[in-house]
C-alpha cells in the first residue's frame, strides 16, 4: 500500500527531504488525494511504455484526474486501437520492472538544453512557463524515462497495480485550433483488480444512462446536423416535459416575488460594451452582425436587458427589491470538440433571473436564492448536493472588474448567507465570474455524480457601469447591488441531467406519457375511448394503442417508452369500469376500479411524487 507525506497542503512522496519541523499526516488508501498519486504515476508508466514502442513520439502532460489520467502525445501517425493493447501490454512490462521513482534535480539551462536536443517542443514550453531563470528543474526518473514533473508518485512502478488504457480523443496543442493537434490517451488505475472491475461496471451504468441514446429512444430530442452542431430539437415529448419543467418555474418565480420579463436574442454591440462582457467574454461570443443602423450581437446573458428594464423607470427605496426573471434563449461559442449532447450546447435557454436590492437587503436575497435552489433541487428527485463559493484572485486584477471593498463587501456577503443556512461549502480562490464571487450548487445524481446547475452570483460591477439608482430614504440617490441567479442552470442540461438521473423513467408528473391503454381487441376499444376521455379529463396525459396488435406486443411497446402505467382493458374492466394496472418497475398489479386508479394517480401528480 501506497503512503504519502502532506505537509500543510501540499502532497509529498515518501522520499521528499524534510528540511524544516512540519505537521506530517500520513495518506492512506480511503484518501482520494492517495489514488491521484496512483494514477499519476500510471500516467508515468504509459508514457514510458510509448517512448519504448513508439520512439519518434513527442511528450505533452499526464496529469491524474477524477477518473482516471491521461496523457498528451505529439505523434505523426494517429495511434489505432491496436497501439493502444500494445502500449497497455508494454505497460505491464514496465510494471514487473519495479523501477524506482527518484527524483532528481537539474539546472533549468541543462534541462531546457536537452529538452530542445531532442525536439520536445511541449516539455520546453512547460520549463520556460513553470520555472525561472536559475531555478533547479524537477525532474521523476523510472529506469531510462525522466519527464520534467513536481511529484508525488508511488515509490515504484510496480505499485501501479491495476490499471487499465481506455480511449483516445484528439487535443489541440495549448487548446488552440491554430496549433498542432495531439493524441490524448486516456487510461485508468485503482488499487485493487476488484476497484477496476467496479469501475467498469460503473460505467456501463452509466453508458445505459446516456441522455443521447435515451434521447433518441424515447423520442425527445435530436441535434440536426444540417441545422448546426449543439443546437437542439426539442421533439413532441420533449416538448412536454420542458412545458412542465418551465410551468413549474415560473409559478415558482411567481410565488417567490419575481416579476416574469421576456428581451430580445440580438442587441447592440454598444450595450455589450458597457456590459463589459465584450471585453472580458468576447471569445464565448458570436462575431457581430452588421445591420443598417449598428453592429449586433446575439446575446449570450440576459442580464444587460434586464438591467434596461430597470432603468427604464425611476426606483425608490421602497421598490427594493425588484426581482426580473426571464427563461430566455442565450447563445455562446463553444468549439466543435467541447459540445456533448444536452449537457454543453451552443443555444440554450436560461432560467436567469436578476434582483436589484440595497447592500443592506443583499444576505436575505441570496439566502432566499438558496433557498429556491433546494427547492428545485428537491422537487425534482436530487436529495444531496455540495456547494462552491467561487472566489477572486486579488493578483490577478486584469480578469476582474471592481475595487478591493467591493469585492471584500461581496465575498463576504456570500460566505455570510451560507453560514445562515448552515451549509457546509469548499471557497476556491480565483473562479469568481469578472463581475463578482458566486455560490455553484452541485446536485448529487443516482450514479453518485456530481453535475454543476445552480448558481448565485454577486454583482457590484454592472449597477456601476449601468449607472443604476434608487431614491434612498434619505432622498438622496444610491446605487443598488445585484444578485444573479440560475437555478436550472440551463433548461437544456438540467433536461439531460434528469434524464440519466432517472434512466428516462421519470416520475409521473415529468412523464411525457402517463399512462398507455391498452385494449386487448378491437371490441374493447370503445371502453377504452372511454378511459382515455376520463384519464384525460382528470388531467393526466394519455396514449390509446389502438393497432390491430396482440395484447402483448401492446404492452411491449409501450414498456419500451418507459411510461409509468400501463392499462388493459378487456370484457372484465368493461364490464365493471375498470382497469386492470401494470407499473413500471413492479409488472401486473390487477385490476381496479377506475375511479380509484384516478385516485391514486392524481395524488402522485399533487405530490410530485418520484417513486409510483
């Protein structure tokens, strides 16, 4: 077992010199900070695997990540899938090896000098971005490979025990479409054959949930390519439970205070200037359209037209706060190779909302917008989540917009309203927005998933650039402050995330299709004419499988497509206004009286139950 030294934060390896007195803890196998050691180092091994196969080939980076690692390599001839069972063979070589990691150090100039010897333009430009001029250069060495690298790794390789190479995407150099374009190999390691056996069933789990297949099963949607990549066709039952997911938020929206709004898709290029977004967004945003008066832009937020909206009438205290919500269609750029179904699109649409409020009411606000997140988060089957408050980097002050107090007054705020609500949060340092700090909720899905939706954000900056003003008490004039938030995140990922939450059996009241009828033949189909009118009447949303079909091929089709409740109909049911009820996920249930089945599902509907 692998063990590591952490002094402070920083992760060490069991060779590192201690030059000074420090707190050691020692990491153990439970430790997810231990496994990226692990994997790490498994990145280590493929690359000397590929150098032994394929010599000519050109080191990037091997970083570990959540899943696994990969590694960049520059290499003429595109790897096959071949290469990729020899490179994990050799692997297991360099495994039984059990060569030492030593670390060692050299001059920056040496290294720099071999690296440029042997034409490994990425390891140069890693040296010359990551260390300065007379510093020593880390270096990990295994047998014959050596790779510029800061640690830790395991002592040897032949503690990278159970691994396993996965796949191969492309990358551009420096994520740059100009530059060449590499080969990334992606691979995975664990302690233990049965962690990786465990890992690989967990990804056919998730392979089953995949939103696209689903999506094209059930018939909810599609990206057409003729049309344009990430641009999404919502189909009939899609439609329908984006129809119920928008009623919900806007009657939410409505109960909780907000006014509903609706702006344009294009503006002018000018208000995006003041916005300020096209200084610091411009590369998320669709070049300008030329019209007859000015340059356009579709816009990729809706707050400058809600800001618009306030301003277009004078404001006192007592209209604080005013709170806009719009779900609105916003464009951004994405590159071809980013986009992945409904969970990364280039149009979508926003449940964004804007409140305009004094500094003294700003900690209620968001503490109420946290308060609508778990709302939503709940209503629609997610019981655990983590929160992200996303702080600036005072060093880095050109990729933000605001003074010191501003920003001390806004961070402050947000860590404020978390601690009244008593939910735990991890701060991360420099991931604020341009404009101010943020609070990101992750939902937890069934797969143990995390997925990034909800946000609330804090913004001083754009009620100073809008020149924004309230009537204070005082009679004088004041500046409100903003709080930006997104609850669905997107209607469109939020669509995909509830979709491989539940594996597309979603709850009755999400189900584009609550309940199919089944008649078992064509003398039963007046009866069923019946049901569906009553079914329908009591509000639910119906289908009459009305084909000239076997009963059975009837309820195979309609099993297919995931719908709650099937009903069959026969001389029986007719006979006694009944129905005879099959459940998804319990089978064949009998038959019942139809005013009771319109019961019972009328208050699955009212509860929003998720389990039937």
């Amino acid at each position: 077992m692998y063990s590591a030294q952490q002094t402070g934060e920083r992760i060490v390896d069991l060779s590192f010199p201690l030059t000074e007195d420090v707190a050691l803890e020692l990491l153990k196998e439970a430790d997810p900070a231990a496994l990226q050691v692990v994997r790490h180092s498994a990145a280590h091994v493929m690359a000397t695997a590929v150098l032994e196969l394929f010599p000519e080939t050109k080191l990037g980076h091997g970083p570990a990540t959540d899943s696994g690692f990969f590694y960049d390599f520059y290499r003429p001839t595109p790897f096959t899938p071949p290469d990729l069972e020899k490179i994990e063979a050799k692997m297991a070589e360099v495994v039984a090896r059990d060569e030492k990691f030593v670390h060692e150090f050299e001059s920056r100039e040496e290294a720099l000098a071999e690296f440029k010897a042997n034409d490994d333009f990425m390891k140069v430009h890693f040296v010359e971005k990551f260390t300065k001029p007379g510093e020593l250069v880390s270096l990990y060495r295994n047998g014959s490979f050596v790779d510029f690298c800061r640690g830790p790794h395991v002592p040897s390789t032949g503690r990278v025990k159970a691994f396993k190479v996965t796949t191969i995407a492309g990358a551009y150099w420096l994520g740059d479409e100009k530059n060449p374009q590499l080969q990334r190999v992606y691979g995975t390691a664990f302690y233990s054959q049965k962690d990786l056996d465990a890992h690989f069933k967990h990804l056919e789990e998730i392979k089953a949930r995949d939103h696209r297949v689903l999506g094209k099963q059930l018939d909810l949607f599609s990206i057409q390519e003729i049309a344009g990549a990430g641009l999404i066709f919502w189909h009939p039952k899609g439609g329908i439970i984006r129809k119920v997911m928008e009623d919900w938020m806007r009657e939410e929206c409505l109960r909780r205070g907000y006014a509903l709004v609706y702006t344009p898709h294009v503006m002018r290029r000018e208000l995006w200037k003041i916005s300020g977004h096209e200084g610091f967004y411009h590369g998320n945003m669709y070049t300008p359209m030329e019209l007859d008066d000015a340059e356009y832009r579709l816009k990729p937020m809706n707050c400058p037209g809600h800001i618009l909206i306030y301003k277009d009438t004078p404001k006192s205290y007592r209209d604080l706060p005013v709170r806009l919500a719009e779900l609105g269609n916003v464009y951004r750029y994405e590159r071809s190779g980013t986009m992945h179904g409904l969970l990364r699109v280039r149009g979508f649409t926003q449940d964004d909302a804007h409140i305009f409020c004094t500094p003294e009411q700003i900690e209620d606000e968001v503490v109420a917008c946290i308060d609508f997140a778990q709302a939503v988060l709940t209503t629609f089957g997610f019981i655990d989540f983590k929160v992200e408050l996303s702080t600036w980097d005072p060093n880095d002050r050109k990729s933000y917009a605001g003074s010191d107090e501003n920003w001390a007054l806004a961070v402050n705020s947000l860590r404020t309203a978390l601690a009244r609500k008593n939910i735990p949060y991890h701060e991360i340092p420099g991931e604020a927005a341009f404009y101010g700090p943020k609070i990101d909720i992750k939902l937890v899905d069934v797969l143990g998933r995390l997925w990034q939706l909800s946000t609330v954000q804090f913004d001083f900056n754009l009620p100073a650039r809008f020149e924004l003003e309230y009537t204070g008490e005082d009679g004088e004039k004041h500046q409100p402050v903003m709080v930006h938030r997104a609850l669905f995140g997107s209607v469109e990922r939020f669509f995909g995330v509830l979709i491989e939450h539940y594996a597309g059996a979603f709850p009755l009241w999400l189900a584009p299709v609550q309940v199919g009828l089944v008649p078992i033949s064509e003398k039963h189909l007046a009866y069923a004419e019946q049901v569906k009118a009553k079914l329908e009447a009591a509000g639910l949303r119906v289908e009459l499988d009305s084909r000239n079909e076997k009963m059975n091929a009837k309820i195979r089709d309609f099993g297919m497509q995931k719908m709650p409740f099937i009903l069959v109909m026969g001389d029986k049911e007719a006979a006694a206004e009944a129905v005879s009820v099959r459940t998804r996920g319990k089978g064949d249930e009998g038959s019942v009286a139809l005013a009771e089945f319109i019961a019972r599902a009328q208050c699955l509907l009212e509860s929003k139950a998720v389990a039937l």
